[in-house]
C-alpha cells in the first residue's frame, strides 16, 4: 500500500526532504511504500524543473490546489515560517497527515492553533509531526536511551551551542532568513529551535525558565537585485541560561558569526553518574564518561556509533562504515511512515513543536528586558 506525498517548497530543505522520501523505502522494509506525488512551488518552470531532479511526478504551483488532490495523502511543507501556520492547519482539516519542518511557526499563537488543529485531526486518525531531524541521528538516539536507562544519573547540567559563520561578511545579501515577517526570528528560531529542542528530548524534561540577550551584528545588507540596502529585522546570535523542571541548569548559544564554524552544534549532559558529549562534526561518534569506572581509567571513552543494535543501523553499512547529515531526514521518513501504519503519535509531535515556540517566546521575551528572568508557558497540549 502506497504513502502518497506531496511537498510544499523545493530548495534546500525540499531538496533534503526529496532524497529522504526517495531513499527510506529502499533501505528500510517500510509497512507503507512512499510514492513521490507533486511538488508545489510558485513558479511553474522551477517547479518542473526542480520535480525532474528531484523525483517528484506532477507539479503544482498552488498549495490550496495540492491540498485539495485526491492522490495526496501527506503534505510535507518546507516552506519559511511564516507559511507553515496556514498550509499545515488546511492539510490537516482536508484529512491529510503533515510533516512540517522546524520551527513550528512564527509566532507562539500560530503554533498554539497548529497544535490545536493536530490534535482534533488525530482524532480522525489524521498525524502530524515537526521535523526536528537531529533527534535522529544515531549517536543522538543512543543518547537519549542511556538517560533514559539512568546511565549517567540525575541530570545536572546541559550545554548545547549551535554555530555557524554564513554572516560574518557584511555584504551578504538580505535574505528572507533575515526578515522578521518571513523567518520569524534569526539564529534563535533556526539553530536555537533545534538545541531547545535536543535538550529537552534527551533529558526527557522541559524547560521552564531562561535569562536571554539577542543580537544584531550587522543591521543593514544588500537587497537581491541592487536597490540598496535593506534593514535586518531578525538577531544573529541568541545566547540564554535556563533551568529544567529538575532542577538541573542549562546554557544556549545560537550564533551565525561564529567564524569558522560551518555547522557545528554540541551538547553535553553531565549527571550524578556520568556525562554524554557530542559534536555533529564527528556525528558518529558519542563521548560518554561513567563514574562506575574505576578510578584508574575514569575518563571519557569514545562510542563509535555504527553497530547493527544502535539506533537505525541495522538498515545501513557494516559496523565502521558511517553515514552523514542527510541519513537523518531518512530515518525521519521512516518514523513517520511506522506511526501512520501503526495508528500511533509521531514523535516530535506538534505538541513538542509548540513547547520548544513557548521556549523561543520566552527568550525573546526575556531578550526585550533587559535579560529578566522569565518563566516558560507550559499550557496544555
């Protein structure tokens, strides 16, 4: 039985999305087939062309027209923000499940009334899931099971950085990553989402208050087309402290004029028992210190993530053989596939979308007072 998809936006996250949908069902004995429906984009000879590299069959150049289809049975929107609220709630309310990538929104009342609509469609057996692909990288995965398994303790501090450089030159053109009416937010909502994110889905806790500056480096780039310069509405860097519903303490930094940096995002968790460390620029790897050692090799030893009993693996290489970036939209694919076979929640979940926007909201919040410290909404859903 087929997955009938049709995808909303075909640049660089469509492009990520269109290998994982083209990849999952050959590597993985998926219990529905993925069949590469239409794409949609505005401009009719993009799109065609962009379906022909890409594989997608048919093309649309109007969302509301592909939602509509009666050959769509999930929209996967890889659209900036500031579309996602209105793409995802029409999918759902036609019935058709939704992938929708990070963040949720722009605004917390838009992701409130995404979860909102994801959780009367669920009703309907209809489900929707945020596209927070780091949580599926296998070291990440692993990870998350040694908390889980109480392997390093009660968790006292997590530290997770997110950096990159692409806006170190001035003269960088103004983009709609730079747009406040577009991206919603700068390296707070596009590095920072994902880092909130990662350090609630590892330590299985929330957070529930941050202390939070932001910043504008460069206010003014060149607009595209040569008509001067334009105005940067969103920040460059957001740094922030937080404290989780156990007690434990958190730092964030979001930055992208990190020189150097192309992509680097770490996090480290240090409990009672032991600590896990781990770099997505050595991605196959998880650093992990137990306290039970004895005191002559007590250290951090390295786990090379590749083994058929890790998380994902037994659907790739022999052990040592590693994978990449783009294995995680994969393994995306392929947890979303299961949980709309198997009638059960994906996960993360638009619920765990709209908690990391409560956590964004909170930031900025508290960014705009001069770094006060500002609890976290932890409403329903």
């Amino acid at each position: 039985m087929g997955l009938r998809v049709g995808m909303v936006g075909y640049a660089f996250m469509g492009a990520a999305h269109s290998q994982a949908w083209r990849t999952a069902p050959h590597v993985f004995d998926l219990p529905l087939r993925p069949e590469m429906a239409v794409l949609c984009g505005r401009s009719a000879a993009a799109a065609s062309a962009a379906a022909s590299r890409l594989g997608w069959a048919a093309v649309e150049t109007d969302w509301r027209a592909l939602v509509k289809r009666d050959d769509v049975d999930l929209v996967d929107i890889c659209t900036p923000g500031d579309s996602h609220a209105e793409i995802a709630i029409a999918a759902l309310r036609a019935g058709k499940h939704v992938l929708c990538e990070k963040p949720l929104a722009n605004t917390l009342e838009e992701a409130s009334a995404m979860a909102s609509a994801a959780s009367e469609a669920r009703a309907g057996g209809v489900r929707a899931m945020i596209g927070f692909n780091y949580r599926r990288v296998p070291a990440l995965a692993l990870a998350r099971q040694l908390v889980a398994d109480g392997r390093i303790g009660r968790i006292r501090h997590v530290r997770a950085t997110y950096l990159q450089d692409w806006l170190v030159d001035p003269s960088f053109p103004l983009t709609w990553r730079l747009q406040r009416q577009h991206a919603g937010s700068g390296a707070l909502g596009d590095l920072g989402a994902h880092i909130v994110d990662l350090a609630q889905y590892l330590t299985g806790d929330l957070i529930t208050g941050v202390s939070a500056l932001t910043t504008t480096f460069v206010g003014e780039r060149p607009v595209p087309g040569g008509s001067g310069p334009g105005a940067v509405t969103v920040d460059d860097a957001a740094l922030f402290l937080g404290r989780l519903g156990s007690g434990a303490v958190a730092s964030f930094e979001a930055t992208r004029f990190a020189s150097g940096r192309k992509n680097q995002l770490r996090v480290e968790l240090n409990g009672d028992g032991g600590s896990l460390a781990f770099d997505l620029e050595r991605n196959n790897e998880l650093w992990f210190n137990d306290r039970a050692d004895s005191a002559g090799p007590q250290g951090f030893r390295c786990v090379l993530v590749t083994e058929p009993g890790h998380p994902y693996l037994s659907a790739w290489w022999p052990p040592g053989h590693v994978l990449g970036w783009e294995h995680t939209f994969t393994h995306e694919v392929r947890d979303l596939v299961y949980a709309i076979a198997e009638a059960t929640d994906p996960s993360p979940s638009f619920a765990d979308g709209l908690q990391v926007q409560r956590v964004l909201a909170a930031v900025e919040d508290s960014a705009a007072h001069d770094s006060a410290w500002t609890p976290v909404d932890q409403g329903g859903l």
